[in-house]
C-alpha cells in the first residue's frame, strides 16, 4: 500500500511517498481503508519531534481519518467489517491504509462525505469542548475568536453563532475574515492592520469580550488578554504563531478572568463519554444542516506535504482535507 512516510524529522518537504506493507491489526485494533485524511496542526509538530506524543520513525503523519473497516482485531466488539467510521489514530492517516486503536474509533452515519467528516470533526469537537465545557459561553456573551479563517477558528465562529454569543473574528487577511463573516461573524478584526486591543474595546464599549479562543497565541495572546471583560474567560487551544507567550500573571487578576487550558485530545481518552456526547451532536448538527458545508482544501496523498507546508506557514482558509479514495 502507499503512505506518506516520516523516515526522520524535520519539514514537509523531507516527506516521501513510499510501498510500505499493509500493517495487522492488533486484537483491540481496527484496519481503516482511508477514504480521508484531515490536517491539522499537530500534525506539522509531529513530524518534527516536537508534538508532546512521539511515534518512532518511520511513521506516516495524520491523526484524523475517514473511512471504512476492512480487518477487525480478534478481541473488537463494536464494530465490524463495512463500518463507516471516524478514526483518530494520533498519527498514520495519511496512508492507503491505517490501524485505528478501537477505542478511537466512532461511527458516522452514511450520509455524511468522507471529506466533510474528516474537515468537520477534529475541529469542531476541539471548539466545542473549549466554547461549551470549558469556557461555558452562554448566549448573550461576546466571544473573540483568534486564527478565525483558519480550521479551529471558523468551527469556533459558527458554534459561538449557535450558541447564541455575539462573535468578533479576528485573522490576518481579509480572505480570512471573509470565510468568518460567512460562517455567522457579526464583526471582525484585522489585527494585522489593527491594534487588536484598542479595537476589541471599541467594538465593545469598553466593556471587553467575555470569552476568547485563541489557538494563534504569540504576539496576539496579551493584546487579547487586556480586552477581556470581568469576569472572562481565556481559552488556551494552540500556538499556531509558533510562539507560547508568557502572559503577565497581574492581568487575570484585575480582570477577574480565568485563563483556560484546552487540550481536546487528552479530554477525548479520559472523559470519553462526555466526548461521544459531543460529537453525537455535532454529528446531528450536520445532518440538521445546522453546521453548513466546511471550507475545504483538497490535497492528493501526494500532494500532503504541500498541506502540511501551507499549515504551517498560515495559508490555509478554512480545512486542508487529503483525500484517498
């Protein structure tokens, strides 16, 4: 089968497409033909041994697949050969084919795409958990959505609109702030070109946002930290800039704000009910039509490494999606 090997560390481009064998499930253990692979950042840390999981090389990066069960380990009970399924292997998606363990494995109904799936879940179950678990956004609130064009900020903007929060987007380019506008953005920042501070309180009446989401962190973390209102909430999801801020400890405490650490994945093993329970919803959402069509970027296997390259460099508008089959 074909995969998109790891052999050592470093940048997308040292990526090859190789003929590697067909791997054996183990007893508690699914093999997935993959029909979609999402990208997603950790994946562009993994392949340089700084994501705080740690696969042995060689690996094929991708933690988010799509697809259906061909081989069922001989210990598996709740699926079986022809499932439909969501897997989230941590790595090895971007592959033919991939082991899946069976307790990261949860059923899709049929009628949603493959590509949807795999563009719609892992990020809209991160924002999800963040905006509803831990950041408890009610309706009413004003929500401030950092990295909005991107995958996690634009599931944020459309979940804050059902919600019932009023949201401010804030990207860096107009094409970013657009796709947030689309998805339910009532106003928007350029913080390029604007001081992100001095217009969150403009767009408030100096009263300050009463949630952010921030997965960008870098320069942006504090100027957003000093626009919150009393009382806010600070949800820490990622460091896209590449930059873990050290924020000023005084802060939180004149705002009376809670900084939030969100970290979907281990949330997802250790509370594993709760996290069906959200993506049963979000699931049910899509089907509603409640969550529209995500804006997609479709890659061939081949092409991954130019995924994970635009990742990296925040280029993407919206989801990069590898699709297989």
């Amino acid at each position: 089968m074909q995969a998109l090997i790891c052999a050592k560390f470093g940048m997308p481009e040292t990526l090859h497409l190789c003929e590697i064998p067909t791997p054996i499930p183990g007893p508690k253990q699914v093999l997935v033909m993959v029909e979609a692979c999402g990208v997603n950042f950790p994946d562009t840390l993994i392949i340089q041994d700084k994501y705080q999981f740690k696969p042995e090389l060689p690996f094929s990066p991708g933690g988010e697949l799509v697809g259906k069960v061909i081989v069922c380990g001989k210990e598996v009970s709740d699926f079986q050969v022809g499932d439909y399924v969501l897997g989230l292997s941590g790595w090895g998606g971007m592959a033919e084919k991939a082991l899946v363990d069976e307790d990261r494995v949860f059923a899709l109904p049929k009628d949603i795409p493959a590509e949807t799936a795999a563009a719609t879940l892992y990020t809209y179950a991160t924002s999800l958990y963040a905006l509803k678990d831990r950041g408890g956004l009610k309706s009413g609130e004003t929500l401030l959505v950092l990295g909005a064009g991107g995958g996690i900020g634009l599931a944020a903007v459309e979940l804050g609109k059902l919600m019932g929060a009023k949201v401010i987007a804030a990207a860096s380019s107009v094409d970013k702030l657009a796709a947030a506008k689309a998805k339910g953005a009532d106003l928007t920042i350029d913080y390029t070109e604007e001081d992100l501070k001095t217009r969150i309180k403009e767009l408030t009446d100096g009263e300050g946002v009463d949630v952010v989401l921030d997965p960008v962190g870098g320069s942006y973390t504090e100027q957003a930290l000093r626009g919150m209102a009393w009382g806010g909430r600070y949800l820490v999801v990622g460091f896209a800039q590449g930059e873990i801020p050290k924020m000023p400890m005084n802060l939180p405490l004149l705002k009376g704000c809670s900084i939030v650490g969100v970290f979907w994945g281990n949330f997802s093993r250790k509370e594993a009910d709760k996290n069906r329970e959200n993506l049963n919803q979000l699931m049910n959402w899509i089907s509603e039509g409640k969550i529209q069509k995500p804006v997609v970027s479709k890659y061939s296997l081949k092409e991954a490494p130019k995924a994970l390259r635009a990742m990296m460099d925040r280029k993407l508008v919206g989801k990069a999606v590898v699709v297989l089959n």
